[in-house]
C-alpha cells in the first residue's frame, strides 16, 4: 500500500518521517525507509490498544522511543509499519482495512482472507500459544482482546489461508502490488525463492534477506 503512494510520487523513501509526524521534527534523520525496513531506532515497550486507528496511532506516537544507537540497525519492532499505515491513511483519506481491501482483497481475489477483530475467538481463527517459562509443559492459549488486535495497525491484523498468502506474496513479488517501486525493494538472485530487501535509501552498501 506504501509501494502505490510511492509510485503516485506522493511520499518518497527519504521524506523524513516528521513530514506526518510534528514529533519527529527534532529527529530529521528518520525517513519512511528507514521505519520501512526497521532500522529507524524507533520502539515501544508493548502493543498499544486502540479502538480506532487514529487511537492506536495516538498512543504509539505517545508513547515511543528513540534509541539512537540502534539507529541504521535493524531491529524487528511493529511500531515502524503502524506508522507507515498511519502515513497511507493520511495520504488517501481512507482507513487501513478500506486500503488493504482495495489494494489485496479485491483485485487478488482472496477468499479465505480476514481481519482478526471480524473474526474473534472463532474457530476458523488460529490460535496463538505462550509459555511462561521454558519449563512451562502445556503452552497457554493466546487470548487478546479486541482493542490489542487492533493495535497491531498494519503488521499483525490478518487472518489468510495458506493459498490466498501464496497469492498476496507472489503478487508483491511480481510486482502486481508494488508496480514500479518493486525495482527499489526488491533483487532477484540467482535461488528463485530467496529476495533481497533493498536499504535504497538508508544504507545502499546493505542488503536483507527477505524469505518470500
């Protein structure tokens, strides 16, 4: 969804972060790549509740921090893609679900494709499990709440079957979805399974593998 405003010349990889977000201002260093690929140094404690999108975008710009020595660093942390979600959301006026819909859904064709808080503890769900400890015998059932679901804007709020996940993937490997910004995030090598997560942007010198 970034990819196709990226395309529309609408937001770059280098338009600093503080663009959408006045806090940032002091930090112009923090650029859309860099919470893209994770490398912004940006986290937070936990996943923050929301019961809207702008409530959950509210909280974690709240509620972050900038740790600048992990700056240029990749550090998985969901706090960078609620960010970007809440950057397409201000571009295109529409919600992330609208946007997901309109970018995945529809022209995809997914039918076994959901979002989380529609489907609750249903048993079409997969369920997640947790242990205590290592010595833990018998994992707990995950339960989270509604508004927990929703706080994972743009990084963990969907359900898909393994088929419409193969098709959603190789449509962002193709290019279908991310069109002519594909190029800037993807390079082929030579094992077709394996792709390269490009740092255009932050680190040109630095590649990720990204298993698709």
């Amino acid at each position: 969804m970034l990819a196709q405003q990226l395309n529309a010349n609408k937001v770059q990889f280098t338009t600093p972060l503080a663009h959408f977000y006045p806090r940032f201002k002091p930090a112009p260093q923090l650029t859309v790549a860099h919470a893209l690929h994770m490398t912004s140094g940006l986290s937070t404690k936990a996943t923050l509740p929301g019961k809207t999108d702008q409530a959950v975008l509210a909280a974690n710009s709240r509620q972050l921090t900038y740790q600048p020595k992990n700056f240029g660093k990749f550090q998985y942390t969901p706090v960078n893609y609620v960010l970007l979600a809440g950057i397409s959301e201000k571009l295109t006026h529409r919600s992330y679900r609208q946007l997901f819909t309109s970018t995945y859904i529809k022209p995809l064709g997914l039918k076994q494709t959901r979002f989380a808080a529609t489907l609750g503890h249903t048993p079409l769900a997969a369920q997640g499990y947790y242990a205590k400890d290592y010595h833990q015998k018998q994992l707990t059932v995950a339960k989270p709440n509604l508004d927990l679901i929703r706080g994972e804007l743009g990084t963990g709020q969907v359900f898909m079957s393994v088929l419409d996940l193969y098709h959603a993937e190789q449509a962002l490997v193709n290019g279908k979805i991310t069109g002519a910004s594909r190029d800037l995030l993807y390079v082929k090598k030579r094992c077709l399974q394996w792709w390269l997560l490009r740092e255009a942007a932050v680190l040109p010198s630095q590649w990720y593998w990204l298993w698709l």
